[in-house]
C-alpha cells in the first residue's frame, strides 16, 4: 500500500512544484480526491481553486460529494454548471490540428468554460484525477480471478477476494471458476473500438505497440496495459490546454510503473475497483468517498449532446473522408446515427471517437494536399 501512495506523492508534489498558480479539478469521485488529498498533504498551500463540473442528469451531479471532500481536506469548491453548445463542423476541424486525432478536446464548449473559471481565479495550471481508472484499475471483473487462475492453477481456489468479486459481479464463484479455466492466452487483443458503422476493410489492423506480445499476461492485466496506452488521449491539444498547462499525476510515470508492476488481484484487493488505492487513503480521505460504490455518470449528457446534433454529425460521418476510404460504412452510418438507434445501441463514446477521426483526417488533407 505504501509503494502506491509514495508513487502518487511523488507525482502530485513534483507536478505541483512546476511554476504558475495552480487549480485542481474535484469531480467528487475517487481518483480526482485521491490527486487532492496529496495536494493538501504535500503542497497545502499550492492550489487557489477547486473546481467541480457538474451535469444536468441526476447521475452527473456529484455536488454533495465533492462538499464532503471539501470539508475533510479543508477547501470551499467553486461548482459550475457543465457547459454545452451545438457541434459545428467548424470547430471539429479545428481541434484536430495535433499530430493525433483530437481525442482530448471533444467537450469543447466545457473547455472553454474552463479556461475562462481558470483564468478569472488566476491560475495557470490544473491538476487533474484523469488516467485513474486504467492506472488504478477500475475494472475488478471476473478477469481478475483468471488472471489468478493462469498463474496459480487450482491453487486460485485459496484466493482471499474471491467470493467478493464474485458477488460483486453478480456471479456465482463456480461459473468464475469455469470462465478462467475455458480462457486461452490467444484470446483477441482487448480494446479494438467497435460499432455498426465501422467496416475496416481487408485485413484486422494491427495492435498498439504497447498491446503486442501480451500474451503471458491474462486478461485483466492485458486490459490495464491498453488502458494505459489509450491515456495517451489525455494529453492531447484541447482548448483549454492551449490556454492552461494541464497535469494528470495518475498518468505520470512514478504511478504508471507502480501499478503496472502489480498484480491485478492486489490491485483491486477486497473485490473492489481500486481496492488498493482505496486502502491506502484511507486515512487522508473521508469514509463517503473510500466506501463509495457508485460512480458519476456523464453518459445521459453526452448522449443528448450527440442527439441534439446529428444533424452535423450524420453529414460528417456519412459523406466524410473515412467513408470515402471505407473505413466508415456510409449506409450503416446513416442507420446508426438516428435518435431511434441512439436509445436502444447508445455506443457515444465511438461515434465521437470517429468525428474526432474524421476531423483530424480532413485538417491532415488540407495540409498535404499542397505537397503532393
């Protein structure tokens, strides 16, 4: 437990020690009060505000956890209505003039909003709780126990969690103990995006290289490592880090090298997303936030963001560049992006995961096309 708090120690009081006046974001969830706790403990005095984003669904709204955190650390947050705006193909080109695709500036009206809070408080930087999930290892499936399972045979029968992650699964310790034992290492690599409209042709791309050769670890562990390599999305040019220097300590490399090191059972010891992260805050952190089982939720928000827009978002998906090339299925494409099959598929994440594509490709056009 020691070897995890000293690794986000490190992090968050070498970070906080760069130059600028400095925000931090608290979404009233665990990995951004993880970020808060090390502030108050290593540079109590470094941060001029505490900013909370919070949504219009119940779900959303994590206020009165953010207040609990506040009053166990000492600090008052500044609460802001998350911020909305239509989708324009204007500013879907715009924030994919990085080297890769604008993966990290999709929300752009809240990063906008941001920046102004930001800027009006004086302060320069911000310091995030983003890359915890994957880094801390959110996700105690019943993948957990297999990874136990291809390690110590039968001998995971004496696994201290394994009626806790069963349950916490809503599974029964036997089927657990079937599904670990029917896994091949050669399973598919995990986290190739997929939906109704993607029509890849010829052969599977190729994995990530961070995702190739995985096949001595088993599948929670593997999912970790694309976790890993898929908050590089993090650190992408947004408005906001145009404007503020962005800090995400969780995905810094003491904390990365600290968790990948671990196996995901001590990971998420007791059954729980994060257990060992949770186990070594405890006591810098209020029982609300290291006990808490729910989790905030933006999905209803993003899904009526996308909703409300299809009228950009079907033009630019189904007669855009990826469909020219047939990566996008033009005639699923249309389907898909329908209100109707919105609610029954949902899938947010990768339709705006393709416009943040579409965006970069066609800005990339645009610059080359001189040169050739």
């Amino acid at each position: 437990m020691l070897r995890i708090r000293r690794a986000i120690d490190e992090a968050v009081s070498g970070l906080a020690s760069l130059p600028g006046p400095l925000g931090a974001e608290v979404s009233g969830g665990l990995d951004s009060s993880l970020v808060a706790a090390s502030l108050r403990h290593n540079r109590p005095d470094a941060v001029s505000v505490w900013l909370n984003a919070y949504g219009s669904t119940p779900e959303s709204d994590e206020r009165d956890y953010v207040t609990i955190l506040g009053r166990a650390l000492g600090f008052k947050p500044l609460c802001a209505r998350h911020a909305t705006g239509p989708i324009t193909s204007d500013w879907l080109t715009s924030l994919a003039g990085g080297f890769r695709p604008g993966l990290n500036a999709l929300d752009h009206p809240q990063d906008r909003s941001w920046t102004g809070l930001l800027e009006k408080a004086g302060a320069t930087a911000l310091m995030t709780g983003k890359g915890g999930d994957s880094v801390l290892f959110q996700a105690a499936t019943t993948d957990v126990f297999t990874d136990v399972w291809l390690g110590a045979g039968w001998r995971a029968l004496a696994y201290a969690d394994l009626a806790e992650l069963a349950a916490a699964n809503e599974i029964s310790v036997w089927s657990m103990i079937r599904a670990a034992r029917r896994h091949r290492r050669h399973d598919p690599q995990p986290l190739l995006r997929n939906h109704p409209m993607l029509a890849l042709p010829g052969a599977e791309p190729g994995p990530h290289p961070w995702l190739s050769d995985l096949q001595r670890f088993g599948p929670a562990k593997r999912f970790q490592i694309a976790g890993v390599a898929d908050s590089v999305s993090h650190h992408g040019p947004s408005a906001l880090t145009r404007a503020i220097d962005v800090r995400h300590p969780l995905c810094a490399q003491p904390v990365v090298e600290a968790c990948l090191a671990l196996p995901t059972s001590l990971l998420t010891i007791g059954g729980r997303d994060r257990g060992l992260a949770r186990r070594a805050h405890r006591d810098r952190l209020p029982a609300d936030i290291v006990e808490r089982r729910t989790k905030g939720e933006m999905t209803r928000v993003y899904g009526r963001m996308i909703a409300e827009n299809l009228d950009v978002l079907r033009p630019w998906l189904a007669d855009g560049r990826l469909a020219a090339w047939g990566v996008i299925n033009r005639k699923a494409a249309l389907t898909e992006l329908t209100p109707e099959a919105l609610i029954w598929q949902g899938q947010h994440a990768a339709i705006l995961t393709a416009a943040a594509f579409e965006g970069w490709v066609r800005t990339w056009e645009a610059r080359l096309s001189p040169l050739y």
